[in-house]
C-alpha cells in the first residue's frame, strides 16, 4: 500500500505520523513544494497531538520539543466571556501543546526518517495535476499511490464547499518577542470579538478575531493596542481573512480532504486539530479496514462537522460581558444554529457519557466544566 500526503502543514505532518506509525505495511510519501510557505501561526493543541507523536514516534514535548518552542497546555482560560473568568480544562493526565509550526515539518520529519526510513520519503514538486481510477490515483500524470490524503490548505474555489454561519471571518496576529509564561491559552472576548494569546518558548502569539462587516480594520487595530497597550501597525501584523466552511464531499473515492482543504470554522478551542485527526483515524479506517463505504463515510463526517458547528455556537451563545453590536450578532447566529439540532438532548448524552466523543473535541468532565460555566439557560 502507497499513500500520498499532500502538504506539510500541522495536519499534513501529523498525517505522516498517523498512517506511519498505526499500519506497518504502508509506505507514505509527503508531496509538497519546499518553497511554498504553510499557514504559520504559533499554534495550540488538542490532547491528540501531543498522543500521536507520544505513540508513534516517543517524541515527548517538555524533553524533545525546545525546537519548537513548546510549552505545556493544560487548557483554555475564558476571560470576559462571562462575570467570572473560567478554565476549561485538558482532564489530567492528558495534555496539549503550544507549538512554532514553522519548524513542525522540520522537526518532525527529521526523526520520522530516521524511525520509518524504509517507509517514508518525500517527493519535493508541485502539484499540477491529480486524477484517479478504480486502482490508483495519479499525480501530475506521472506518480502513482493507492491513496491520497489532501492536506494542501484553503480552498481557491469554494464550489465544492458549503459556507458556515458563524460569527468570526477576520484575524490580525501580532507577536511578542518575550517568553510566554502561562500553561494555557488565552481566549479573551473583547467588544468586537475575541483575542487568543498563545505562549511560546521565546515568544508570544496574538490574534484579534473579529467580524469585518460590523467592525473595521481600523478600530479593530485601535482595540487591539488598546488591550496589548503595545505599538500595533500594520506593518507589525499578519492578517488573515477567512470564510467558514465545510466540504460537500470529503472523501471522493482514493482522494480524502483534511485540513483545511477538508473544513475550517475559526481557531477557538484549537477544535479544528480534534476534527482532523478524527478525519484521520475514519480514513485509516476506511483505507486498510473498510469500515466504511464511501457514502457512508461522508455522511458521518458531515454528522461531526455539524457537530462541530453546535459546539462553537454554544461558546458564544450566552454572549460575553459586552453588549455590542458583535455580540449581539453573534448571540443571534448562534442560537439560530442550534435551534436547528436537538442540541439540548446532545448536551445532555454529552454529560451522561452517552455521545460518542470522538465526535466532540472534549471530554465528558470537560465538558460538564464548560457547561457549568457558559450555559445561559436557553432552552433552544
């Protein structure tokens, strides 16, 4: 068995790793173009990351990951979003990451050649061309693989994708070149959204997310210095300007989307990194034990995807301290969103270990901690 992953971003490296690492008769290879830059943020885990390279390369974050600056993760801090700031807590004795991944390809691969190196190698061209047969797909008419993982990133045309309605669709990142020197991610809500702060090793990473059709550039660079109290310009920020969205089709015969090639909403609760790998463990699944035809296995990512949607809506439902046009948008949006699911019953399995989780990106008693502290008492 051969199988392609396309790009080395976040999810295309742990990729590798997932299909490396849990079947031992396969061979992976990793197309991308060195040239071509990834998504580079600073970024926060889920649990499963940190689970993965544990397994399948005992690569252990507070020994082996000072190259990537990694710090330790032990949840997410909620400041603002209501009276009282809250933890929603990584349940011990699991834990998640922060992480520079401009250095995860490098740093990853380096020992990825050295454990599989009769399995793994890379194939350093763009990608043209893809086309696929009963047997095989075929990569700019030349290279053959029994399967393809897609991990190349943001969609250019979204006609293969349903757009999401969901309250954030821009991003200003600016970093902070002083050590991070908190265990967890900040989500701080602020008038006209919400700023997460990641620390790192030798930096710090923040975004100021926001909705471009109720607030400006200009005032949201306006807030953002006025939170941070430092000199934010535009020539000091990366922007990032996004649409929610979710595939029509994840899986289209031997090519499986993921990344964002497969579904991103925004970053809040790192929950996209939870979506992927489940992607991952279903497509190992349906690749090596046909578990799952391939209609029935785009039925039931769409099933998460919603899922997911719920989930994000039920974090902004409740609004935060702020009575402002943003969130009184984004409090309308939401419970409209979950108005469309029996929402209420789905918390309740949640709480009662009913749901399958691997469908949500937390834990039964992460959850109830979460519910304990957003929920409004709105019946949906």
């Amino acid at each position: 068995m051969k199988v392609a992953v396309i790009g080395t971003g976040t999810v295309g490296v742990l990729s590798v790793c997932h299909f490396l690492g849990y079947t031992k008769d396969v061979e992976v290879v990793c197309v991308h173009n060195p040239k071509k830059n990834i998504l580079g943020i600073g970024e926060s885990s889920t649990v499963r990351m940190t689970e993965l390279l544990w397994n399948t390369l005992k690569f252990n974050i507070n020994f082996d990951g000072e190259d990537l600056q990694c710090t330790f993760k032990a949840g997410v801090k909620f400041k603002n979003w209501r009276k009282h700031d809250f933890i929603s807590p990584m349940i011990p004795p699991s834990y998640g990451t922060h992480f520079d991944n401009f250095k995860l390809a490098e740093i990853i691969f380096s020992k990825v050649h050295e454990k599989y190196k009769e399995r793994f190698s890379e194939l350093k061209i763009d990608v043209e061309s893809m086309d696929q047969n009963d047997n095989e797909v075929i990569i700019n008419n030349k290279h053959k693989f029994d399967y393809v993982i897609d991990c190349r990133g943001f969609p250019k045309d979204y006609s293969n994708y349903t757009m999401v309605n969901l309250p954030i669709n821009h991003c200003l990142v600016h970093a902070v070149n002083e050590p991070g020197d908190w265990n967890f991610t900040y989500h701080t809500a602020h008038k006209n959204g919400w700023m997460f702060g990641i620390p790192l090793q030798k930096r710090q990473g923040w975004g100021y997310l926001y909705n471009d059709t109720i607030t400006s550039k200009e005032d949201a660079l306006d807030n953002f210095r006025e939170i941070t109290n430092r000199d934010i310009t535009l020539d000091n920020i990366r922007e990032y300007m996004f649409k929610p969205f979710k595939a029509k089709k994840y899986v289209d015969g031997r090519i499986l989307l993921n990344g964002n090639s497969s579904l991103f909403y925004e970053p809040i609760e790192a929950i996209s990194g939870g979506f992927y790998d489940t992607l991952n463990v279903l497509y190992h699944a349906y690749i090596f034990n046909k578990t799952f035809n391939e209609r029935d296995l785009n039925l039931n990512i769409d099933y998460i995807a919603d899922k997911y949607i719920n989930f994000i809506s039920y974090l902004y439902h409740g609004g935060s301290i702020y009575n402002t046009d943003f969130w009184n948008h984004a409090k309308k949006i939401c419970t409209k969103n979950l108005q469309n699911d029996k929402w209420l019953e789905t918390i309740k399995n949640i709480k009662e270990g009913k749901e399958n989780l691997t469908r949500f990106p937390l834990s039964c008693e992460a959850w109830r901690i979460l519910d304990k502290n957003l929920y409004d008492g709105k019946t949906f």
